[in-house]
C-alpha cells in the first residue's frame, strides 16, 4: 500500500469578516494524497480549493483541524512541498537563470550548487537555450514553464498547482500538460506527488488518478472519484466521455447540492451569493437550449458552448433561481417558463425577466421596495452594500450588488446612476 504523503482531517477555515463574524471558506475536509499519486480538486470557483492549497503549502493556519506532511504537522512552509501559481509571479529583473534559481538561494544552496540545479530544471522543461531571456521575452507559456522550473529545482516532494494552465491559450497548456505528464511517467524529477487545483472538468479527467469534487458555500469534498483509464487518455474515447459525464453528475447531484437546490426553490434569503451572471449570458443560454433534445447532457452542452465549470455552472444556477430550467444527475432541461422567454420578443423577455425577479430575489425585492417608499424615489446603493454586509464580506456584497444593479436595469425595475452611485425609479419599466 502507498505511503501516505498529505493528511487533512477535520479542517474548517474562517476568515474574519466584520466586528464579529467570520467568513466561512472551508468545512469538515478530509482527505489524503498517496505516493504516486496526481489527484485534481475540482470545483467551482468560491469553494476554497485554492484556499486549501495554501494551508498544505504552510502559507495560512488553519482555523481548526489538521494538516500532516510525512506524519509531521505544517504550521509553516515545508521543504518538501512547492507550489506552481496560476499568475507565473516572475521577477522581471531577473534572467530566467536567476528566477530558477530564487527558491534554491533561499533555502542557502551555494552559487556553484545553484547554477547546476537550475540549469539542470530549466533542461527538464524544455527551455535551455533561454537562460539569459528575460521574463518580457517570453509567451505565456514559456513564463509558465519558468515557474515549473522554479518549482522543480528545489526537488520537491510534493508539487502543489493552483490552476497553473488557466492563463495560457488552450494549444499551449495541451503542450504543458504533456510535457508535465512525461515528465511523471517517465520519473524524470524526485516528486512522488501532485495535487492539482483546477476549475476544468476534462482537465481533471486527462490528468488526475483521483479527482476530489468540492462543494461551495462553504467549500466541502461532494464526492472523491478514481480514474482508472490509462495514460495517454483519449478525450474522443467513450471511456473518456463516460467519465466527465459521470463528474458533472457528481457535480450537479448529492444530499448538499439537492438541498440547495430544494431551497432555491423556496426561496432564496436577501444576503444570498447571487451569480455573477449576465442577463445576456442566460438569454444566450435558453437560445441555444432551443436547439438540443428535451433534456440536454451537460457536458454536451459545455463542448457546444466550449465553456468550463466556472462559466457554465453560474449561468445555470441562475436559471434555476429564476425557475427557467431545471438540472438534474448531469442533464437540463427548459421549464415552461424558460420556454415562454425563448419565444417571446425583446419586450416581452424583459417583463417576463421582471416579474421572476421581483418574485425569486429577495434583494430585487427589497430594492424596489426601498425606492418605491422613498420620497422622491432615489436611493444611494451604500444603503444597499451596508444591508448586503451584514451578511457577506465587502468585496462580495460589492460584487452581488453589482450583479443585482444589472439584472435591474435589464428588467428596467429601476435605475442605477454610474457617476454618483444613486438608484431612483426615474427609468423604470412601465406596468411592474
């Protein structure tokens, strides 16, 4: 049996939000990372994996629970453990030589030791013949191969990589993710391994022996999934198919996930983390609903629309708060009123946008409810963002108002100065 590297048991992260009340990120995670072993966290964005891979590295404590390397606790970075960023966080002054050679300095490797080592990781992935390159003179995707090297120099044990191919165009992080499996299979570098922090399904799929599902608000593992199919994976495979098919069922089902769901159905609460979402986006969506099967599979949907979970599964939550479509063990499907708005005109989209909203969001409610008392009818949206506050950090009470203030001008419920921040029902539409 393979040797346990990583354990995580009963971890919850808090981070502190107002006067008295923290933000929670993550709850009740356990999990473990074996000898051998590339295991992705997938989920969508908000769920904490980020958060997560930041505790293992050392970087931020915990609220509660544990995180043990190798038997020992973390409570600070770990020499055996290195960390790939989304950003390439280069030096720019720097040569590549040099950045390579950045964690090796720190760590008090002698210069001649240091040079040998970098150059040797700047070989292994691909890039000799740029030592002397400054960061400027690199594409993306050789920025992104530096902060490999600069990963892999130091011999890590564990590499940790929080979303390292998102920035890159898709042909360069094909060409990555070959390269980084090679380098695996082949047992070209000392790591025995890797955990992966990603937002996209087939990524995951291509990659990982085991995929770790996480749930949001808080971030919680929804489900873990081997993947036994073997390496190189065909993407055209039915097997392959079969697998992200059975992940975004995962994804979109489970007691948490139908409980939300069940609430949604309710009734949402005022504070709720509403989607950031464009009316555009959902109105895009239906239409292309209009042109698939009753039920449509999800991951069809996704290569029709070549979008990822963070930009589909947003889009979709909406839809469902709005009583449009309806999702279930990894299909939608357009309700009768989703129906109703894919053949209606201009006008009639937008009424009909009004009327769910002022029903299914509270915050849409309370807004024109605030205005509609108000004499004179203007408001400043601070009033708005300090009543969001009590439930949501600042920056994401920001973020949700924002998204409210869009949806409302659509639906003309109200309107919404730029340059002085007021809300009024000097534009509203007519009859709501």
């Amino acid at each position: 049996m393979s040797e346990t590297i990583i354990a995580i048991e009963s971890l919850r992260k808090s981070f502190k939000k107002a006067a008295e009340q923290n933000l929670l990120v993550l709850e009740d995670v356990n999990f473990k990372l074996q000898e051998g072993e590339i295991v992705a966290l997938l989920g969508k964005s908000g769920s904490g994996k980020s958060t997560l891979l930041r505790i293992i590295a050392g970087l931020i404590a915990p609220t509660s629970g544990t995180v043990t390397y190798r038997g020992k606790p973390v409570t600070s970075p770990v020499a055996g453990i290195a960390m790939v960023f989304q950003s390439f966080a280069l030096m720019p002054w720097l040569t590549v030589l040099e950045n390579v050679e950045l964690g090796l300095e720190a760590q008090g490797v002698s210069r001649e030791e240091r040079r040998h080592r970098a150059i040797e990781a700047i070989d292994i992935i691909g890039l000799d013949g740029f030592e002397s390159a400054f960061p400027k003179e690199l594409s993306g995707g050789m920025r992104q191969r530096v902060g490999f090297a600069r990963a892999l120099v130091i011999n890590p044990d564990v590499l940790l990589m929080d979303e390292p191919f998102s920035a890159l165009d898709v042909l360069t992080a094909e060409n990555l993710k070959s390269d980084l499996l090679e380098l695996w299979k082949e047992k070209k570098t000392n790591t025995n391994g890797i955990l992966l922090v990603t937002h996209n399904i087939e990524e995951a799929a291509t990659l990982a022996d085991r995929i770790v599902i996480f749930g949001n608000d808080p971030g919680y593992i929804r489900a873990e999934l081997p993947v036994t199919l073997p390496q190189p994976r065909d993407p055209e495979s039915p097997e392959f198919r079969a697998l992200v098919d059975k992940i975004y069922t995962l994804m979109t089902t489970g007691p948490k996930e139908k409980a939300k769901r069940a609430q949604r159905e309710r009734q949402i609460g005022l504070g709720y983390r509403l989607p950031d979402v464009e009316p555009s986006e959902l109105t895009g969506l239906i239409e292309t609903m209009t042109s698939f099967e009753e039920r449509i599979d999800l991951p069809e949907l996704a290569d029709e629309l070549m979008m990822n979970i963070d930009d589909l599964f947003p889009i979709l939550e909406t839809l469902e708060i709005l009583g449009f479509a309806k999702v279930s063990a990894g299909d939608i499907q357009l309700s009768d009123l989703g129906k109703q708005f894919a053949d209606a005109d201009l006008q009639e989209r937008k009424q009909l946008f009004a009327q769910r909203l002022l029903e299914k969001v509270p915050l849409a409610r309370h807004i024109r409810r605030i205005l509609d008392e108000k004499v004179g009818h203007r408001v400043s949206e601070e009033r708005f963002l300090s009543k969001l506050e009590d439930y949501l950090s600042e920056k994401e009470a920001e973020r949700v108002l924002r998204t409210m203030i869009d949806w409302g001008r659509y639906a003309e419920i109200f309107a919404y100065d730029f340059n002085t921040g007021i809300l009024s029902l000097e534009n509203p539409g007519k009859g709501i």
